[in-house]
C-alpha cells in the first residue's frame, strides 16, 4: 500500500500529465496541501516509486530557462495508477462512519 506522500506525488505526476517533472510536481504538491515539500524527499519518494514500478522516468531536453539544464520527467504506470487508486479507496472505505464524514 502507498503512504500519504507517494499517494499525493503520484496523483499530482499524474494530473500534470505531459507536464509532469520534478519542479512542476513540488509546486503542485505545495499549492495543494498548503505544505511545503523539500527537493530531497520528492526525489528520495520518485527514485521509490520507480524502483516499486509505479512511475518511470526519464531526461527531458535541456531548456534555456533552467540554464541548458534537462528536467527530469515522470510518468505514472499502469502500475501506479492501480496503486492510487487502491490508496484513494481504502482511505474512502475507511472513512465511513467517522464522525467528521457528512455523507
């Protein structure tokens, strides 16, 4: 089972689409949850992912505006999509009941 920021990195990966590279994610994450999220966690929790099969990576082109540096793009798997979505309905299931659950 994914935890709450492999869940949260990946959903934002995936809503970000062809978008989708470390930079852009971080400021998804942050804008998101209101939290900020450090460089070396999202890369520490993307090298995890990816070992687990869950998302792939790979070097974009290098571009002016990030000083001839390449991002480092993500795709969400098949894999990884089934993941979230078993995190999404466990914590849905989970819920039901709870006092603060209005439905």
């Amino acid at each position: 089972m994914l935890g709450e920021f492999e869940y949260v990195l990946i959903t934002a990966a995936a809503g970000l689409g062809d978008k989708a590279y470390g930079a852009a994610i971080r400021e998804e994450i942050e804008s998101s949850t209101g939290r900020k999220c450090s460089i070396g966690a999202l890369y520490t929790t993307i090298d995890r992912l990816e070992t687990k099969g869950l998302v792939k990576t790979w070097m974009g082109e290098a571009t002016a505006q990030r000083g001839g540096r390449s991002k480092r793009m993500v795709r969400v798997t098949p894999k990884g999509v089934q993941a979230a979505k078993n995190f999404y309905d466990t914590v849905i299931q989970v819920s039901r009941g709870a006092s603060w659950v209005t439905n």
